[in-house]
C-alpha cells in the first residue's frame, strides 16, 4: 500500500497553534498564496500583485509588512528578500479578528499585535521609534496622493501633527527641546479607544469575508 496522504488538519496542526486560523481558513490562505507565487514555494514583493492595492496610497508599506522580519511575532529586525507560506501567514495572522471564544485577556493581546504591527509599518528604519521623517512620510504619501492636497501642504500637516503628538506625550517640554519620535507606548495612548476589528482585516486577499469573519459583511 501506498503511503496516505496526510489529513489537513495533521497537516496544518502547528500553524493552527502558532495563528490562530482554522484549517479551513489556513487552506483558503494556501491556495490564495499558490496564486500569488505561481505555485513556487516562496514569494517576492514583485509577486505580491493584489489589484485591491493597486491604488492604496500606503501600497509599498503594506508590502513591505510582508517581508519585514518584525511581523513574524519574533524579535528579529530587517527583510526577508522572499517568504514562505508560513511567514506569509503569520502576518496574516495580525489581521484575524477575535472569535466569539476569545477571551478579554486573549482580545487584548491581539489588538496590541495590531497596533505593533501599524507601528513597525511607520518605524521604517526598525529602531522602535517613529522619526518625524518618517511620519511625515507617511502622511504626505497618504494625503498628496489622493489629488486633492499638495505635497508641501501635506508636509505641513504632517508637522502640525507630530507637534500634537509631541505636546500631548511629552506636555511639559520646553520650546527648544527636540522631540525624539513616537515609540510604540505612545503609540498606543494616541490610538487609545479606537475600534481595530473592521480597521484592519483581509479582504484585500479577496478572501471569503464570511467564512473568514474578516471584515463587514455584506449581506
């Protein structure tokens, strides 16, 4: 006799423990991934083609995200050049929402690996800071590429706004004393309160919203 095939639910065992995903979800995972990479087993930023951010301002970010050895719920710093289908799914991973299961002490832990992984999409040089070049970056790719404000107008806002940021973390700083940058504790005071669930899902993957519970549904 031949050797069976092995079950996916065998198969998926370790991925299911380190994501959180059901075997189900991690299959519709697999083969949107196949799709991607052309069957290969890795996969490179030029493969990660999805038409769904073709015109998002933040498209080389999210990207980026993919590769960035941060997202992989290790303490490693710098990019991979490919990744695999595991890797791939472990930043998947950052986008799945709580289940009805999930307790307050498991849903807190998932926002907080939300809000590392919006951060270390701005901390782009992986010091755990967030530089006024870099969010000023950030800010002018998102409002001047809308068409409906200017780069230099955007530049300014992007300023006014780390001065906020800067007032409101720091509230007693003198006027010539240099404000560092954003580091993730003050990150999380600035996003205090904000509803993550439907602010970061997957349906850029055109994954089945349903059976993935990611997202709005639209029925």
């Amino acid at each position: 006799m031949g050797a069976s095939q092995t079950r996916p639910e065998h198969k998926y065992r370790d991925l299911v423990e380190k994501t959180g995903f059901s075997v189900e979800q991690i299959e519709k995972l697999h083969n949107r991934f196949q799709e991607l990479s052309g069957n290969d087993e890795t996969i490179s930023r030029e493969n990660l083609n999805i038409p769904a951010l073709a015109n998002n301002p933040i498209r080389k970010q999210i990207v980026d995200a993919f590769f960035d050895k941060r997202n992989q719920h290790k303490n490693e710093v710098g990019s991979f050049q490919e990744i695999g289908f595991e890797q791939f799914l472990m930043v998947m991973s950052h986008f799945r929402p709580p289940t009805l299961k999930t307790t307050d002490e498991e849903k807190e832990a998932l926002r907080k690996e939300k809000l590392r992984f919006l951060f270390n999409m701005h901390d782009t040089d992986s010091d755990g800071t967030i530089t006024l070049d870099e969010y000023r970056k950030v800010v002018e790719e998102l409002l001047s590429k809308s068409g409906h404000i200017g780069q230099e107008a955007a530049r300014a806002i992007a300023d006014a706004a780390m001065l906020e940021v800067a007032s409101t973390n720091v509230p007693h700083m003198a006027p010539d004393d240099f404000y560092e940058g954003i580091t993730f504790e003050h990150f999380e005071q600035i996003l205090k309160g904000l509803e993550m669930e439907t602010r970061m899902h997957i349906r850029f993957l055109d994954v089945d919203t349903i059976t993935m519970r990611c997202g709005k549904s639209t029925t």
